[in-house]
C-alpha cells in the first residue's frame, strides 16, 4: 500500500468515524439525562444503581471488554451504596442524639419540641418529645419517652409517634433503644 492509497483510506474513514463518534455522544447523553432523571426522581435509594449503570457505560465506552465494564458498575454502585447508607447513619444518628439529649434534660411529664437542621437539607427532622417515665437500675439512669416526627410544617401536619428509651452515659444521654425496622428508619435497622 502506498503513502497516497494509505492516505486515501484514512480521508474515506473519517466521515464514518465523526458519525460513529456523535452516535455515541448521543448515547452517553441520553444516558446521562436518564440516569439524572431517575436520581432527581427517586431519591437517595437509587443513588447507587445510577452511579453503577452510568460507570458501567462510561467505561464500556473505553474499553471493548464486558466483564470490566460490568466490575466497575457494580464495584461503582457498592461504594456508592455504602457510602449512602453511612451518611443516611450519621442523620439518624443526628436525631436520636438531639431527641435523647432533650428527653435526659426534661422531667416526667413534660413536652418540648425537638427539631435538627442539616448542613445538606437530607433528613432534617422536627417533632415533640414527651418524657412518660424515669427508671434506674445499677447501671444507669434512664428514661423512657414518646416523639413525634411531622411531616410538614404546617398546622395540620401528619405527626407519627414512636417510643423510644434513653440512658445517661459519661458523655450524656444516648440513645438505649433497638428499633424495629420501620419506614423512618429505612432499611438501616
């Protein structure tokens, strides 16, 4: 093959290859929109499968192998998991510290409002909380209490109401109860 017919072959190749190359482009953007689409619309849940399916085509676009393109979505979509899952502790982990502190610093019988503010606005959270009883036992002091969490702002607001237990530690009142794996909690119980 000679310089020119090289030449030649290269100059007839690439109208093909800027069509190939837009066709992709369209592709890594319409996965792009629906994998932003599906996050926008279904919250902190899907974070994971979204980040794992837009690696996953990110590097098939890069590599011609099926098995690394399907290791890194996967390995993707667990990290992104966990790392999810370990925020979405530390904000829960948040309220019962703020609700235990409140329901160690009141008496029997009384109701304050409880209310955490995060820095990322994920899992703020307001309520009540009423004291029903203070028990002791060789170990620590304890109190049992109810509280409230509202799911708006507004005056007619939907309350639930969970009951809870907490124990005076060195450091102050912690959070002393196993809760059952309700919808507030996600599947992190």
């Amino acid at each position: 093959m000679t310089a020119r017919s090289h030449t030649a072959a290269l100059t007839a190749r690439r109208p093909r290859l800027a069509a190939w190359s837009g066709s992709r482009l369209r592709l890594v953007l319409a996965g792009a929109l629906c994998v932003g689409a599906s996050v926008l619309t279904s919250g902190c849940s899907s974070v994971g499968a979204a980040s794992g399916a837009a690696a996953g085509v990110a590097s098939g676009l890069v590599t011609s192998n099926p098995a690394i393109a399907i290791g890194v979505g996967i390995a993707v979509q667990a990290a992104t998991d966990e790392a999810v899952g370990h925020y979405m502790r530390v904000m829960h982990t948040d309220q019962q510290n703020m609700i235990a502190a409140l329901a160690g610093a009141m008496p029997v019988g009384e109701t304050r409002p409880w209310a955490v503010k995060h820095t990322l606005p994920i899992e703020n959270g307001h309520g009540q909380v009423r004291v029903t009883r203070a028990f002791g036992s060789a170990l620590a002091l304890c109190k049992e209490f109810v509280f409230s969490v509202q799911d708006g702002d507004g005056p007619t607001a939907h309350e639930d109401w969970y009951t809870a237990s907490a124990c005076q530690q060195e450091k102050g009142w912690k959070w002393a109860s196993a809760e059952p794996a309700v919808t507030r909690w996600g599947s992190l119980q």
